[in-house]
C-alpha cells in the first residue's frame, strides 16, 4: 500500500501568495468583501497587541533563566562573543542603511493612511487590551528568569516552561497561520490605495541591500575568527557551505546542528567545544536576523518620515541583541520576538509591524543560513581561546 506524504505549504510560499492576491484583488473585490478583510485585521491586530506582553514574557524568561543556570567560563566567552557578534552585525546594517536608503527610499504617506482603503470602515471591532506594557513585560521577564536561574525549587521553573510551550503553540497555531491573512488584507488595501507599488519598489530594493549585508557579515567574521585561530578564513568559509544551504532548506537553526557540527569539527575545531559551541549559538546567535531587523525598520520609518537618530537606533540594537535570544524554534520566530521593542522603542503601529514581517519572512531562509553559518567562526575564535588557555595550563 502507498502512503500519500501530506503537502503543506510553507509559510513563505504563503505569505508570497497572500501579496500577490491582495495586489490582484485590490480593485477587483466589492467594497462588502474588503470590509470583511478590514474588520479581520483590526481584530487579529488587537489580538497581536495583547499577545506581544505575554510573547516576551513566555520566551524571554525561560531563556535568560537557562543561560543564567548553565556555569562556567566557556559559556560567559561564548554568550558575549555570541552578542558582540550580533551588535556588530546591528550596527553595520545601521550605518549601512543611513548611507543607502536615503537616495532609494521616497518619503510616503504614513502607513496607517496607505492602510485604509479609501475610507472603507470594519463592521465592527473588538477591543483586546493587554495586560500590560511591553516594557512592564521586558522587565518581568529579566527579573524572572534570573530569579529562576538561582532558585533551587524547579517548581517555579516548570510553570514558566509550560507557558513558553503555550506561547509558541500560540504562535505556531494561531498566529503563523492567519498571518497570510493578516499580510493579505495589508496589501488589499493598500492596493486599493493606489499605494502599493511604491511600497513593493521599496522592498525588492531593501531586499537586495540585506542580502549584499548577509555575505559582508560573513565574511567580516571569518576574517576575524581567520586572523585570531591562523586559519585561512575563506577555506574556513567555504567548509561551512554545507550548513549554508541547508539552512536555506529548512529555515531553522536547530535543524542544521548536525550539519554545522560536522562541518564545524572538519575547521578544526576541537569535538568537545563544537558540541557545546554550536548547539548554544543556535540559539544565541542571530547576526543574520539582528540584521534584517534592522535594516528593515530603517526602511519602513525613512518610508513613512518617522523620526530617528543614532542613539534611539543603538539602544535598539542593543535591547534587540537581547530579545533574540528568546527567538523560539518556529519560522519568523525572531520576528515575533522583536514585535514588543519594535512598538515600544520605535513606535510602530499595527500596520508597520506587519509590513515588518512580510519582509522579514520574505528573507527568513538567508537570515537563517546567516546565523548558522557564522556560528562557526564563533566556535574558530572559542576554540583557540580556550586551546590557549590548556597550553598555558599544561
């Protein structure tokens, strides 16, 4: 008897769909369908505020609380060169961004305008307040989980695990899924508005800059784990092509551990820390995504003429190295994380979060292939730290 595989289709492909019939539909449908899409959106954006708190505290907690009980030497080494890296990669795509963007970007109309419709109005609407402030939800969550990382009782500890499963179930099975939507209603008014091809122009251009980013950074870190473990770094580089490609594949860092700690071991680096390494910065490390983050803000506020200046991004940068650590292990996840620092340090609303996400998810396979690759030039820089520190020993 054959066994017919399920097909599912993807999230990318999905959302690409929902951008090119809410670009085709948008002066095709009656006004009564786009007000059924309207009214769709204003009620999962207000479910997206409320559940942002609650996505914040359900993954960052449980992440600082597992890296805070972990000990040793290696681990301080390995998470703050895994946050340098990640700064690094911010404050290039910044300074990237401020030298680019201005001549390819036109200041537009404000996206809540462009998202309107012409005046089209919802049915009605559903007001879903959260239980409380992004940052009141960043402070608990820091405050929980390094009060958890030095409880005793695992108690405490098993709670705050069950509700991280509850919101990445929540993210997995409700929001992920009605994104395509969500991005969908987006683009059919923004169609509707005339608005549209100007905002796409802006994308595929935004796109090409971030990938050129992606191969800088990578080649910026291997220069530098090159010259620090007397490697030559493009050999090194090209070792970790198979774990490039198949990150491309699966759009998950935790799926191309086996591959990266294969190709990682055959740089040279020692077993014992490529096993500890690798598996630790698939989960720490997003240069890759930080990014994209990034860049992808810079050119939404240019966009809609949104003010910003050099210390508001850095200590976005900075907060944003720390929020990716809680990224959970569902495509977008690092996006969905994110949401709460995007709305309370850059202002942005419903519509600009969305837009954020159909373009981070339009790249979330190089992101990936980004974070993944660079953890092995991590593990080169790591691994000759602490080779050194056993020669001094012995």
């Amino acid at each position: 008897m054959v066994m017919k595989k399920n097909f599912r289709l993807g999230l990318l492909p999905r959302i690409l769909i929902a951008i090119a019939l809410g670009i085709v539909l948008g002066n095709a449908l009656p006004q009564f369908l786009v007000r059924i899409f309207v009214t769709f959106n204003g009620i999962f954006s207000e479910f997206l505020g409320f559940s942002i708190p609650l996505i914040i505290v359900g993954l960052v907690t449980v992440a600082i609380a597992d890296i805070g009980r972990a000990a040793g030497r290696m681990l301080l080494v390995t998470v703050l060169i895994a946050y340098g890296a990640t700064l690094v990669s911010g404050f290039l795509s910044y300074f990237t961004g401020m030298t680019f963007f201005p001549s390819m970007i036109e200041t537009g109309v404000p996206l809540e305008e462009v998202s309107e419709a012409q005046g089209v109005v919802p049915y009605f609407s559903v007001g879903i307040p959260p239980l409380m402030e992004v940052m009141t939800a960043l402070v608990l969550a820091f405050t929980l989980g390094l009060g958890l990382a030095y409880l005793k009782s695992d108690a405490l500890k098993q709670v705050a695990r069950d509700f991280q499963e509850i919101v990445v179930r929540m993210i997995s099975a409700v929001i992920l899924p009605l994104l395509p939507i969500y991005i969908f209603g987006i683009f059919l008014n923004m169609t509707h508005s005339g608005q549209v091809f100007d905002i796409l122009t802006v994308f595929i251009k935004i796109i090409g800059v971030i990938f050129v980013l992606h191969v800088g950074v990578l080649l910026l870190q291997y220069a530098v784990a090159g010259a620090i473990a007397k490697k030559n770094p493009l050999k090194a580089l090209w070792r970790m092509m198979p774990a490039y490609f198949t990150a491309l594949g699966t759009q998950s860092s935790a799926a191309t551990i086996p591959v990266t700690l294969e190709q990682t071991k055959k740089n040279g680096v020692h077993d014992d820390i490529a096993g500890f390494v690798i598996p630790l910065c698939a989960t720490i490390h997003l240069s890759g995504s930080t990014l994209k983050i990034v860049a992808c803000a810079m050119a939404l506020m240019m966009m809609q003429g949104m003010p910003f200046d050099f210390p508001m991004m850095a200590g976005f940068i900075f907060m944003l190295g720390i929020t990716m650590v809680a990224a959970p292990g569902v495509p977008g996840g690092a996006i969905m994380a994110s949401l709460g620092i995007l709305q309370s340090m850059l202002g942005f609303d419903e519509n600009a979060q969305a837009l954020m996400i159909a373009l981070y998810i339009a790249m979330d396979s190089f992101g990936t292939a980004c974070n993944v690759t660079g953890d092995g030039a991590l593990a080169l820089i790591i691994d000759r730290i602490f080779r050194k520190k056993e020669q001094r020993q012995g």
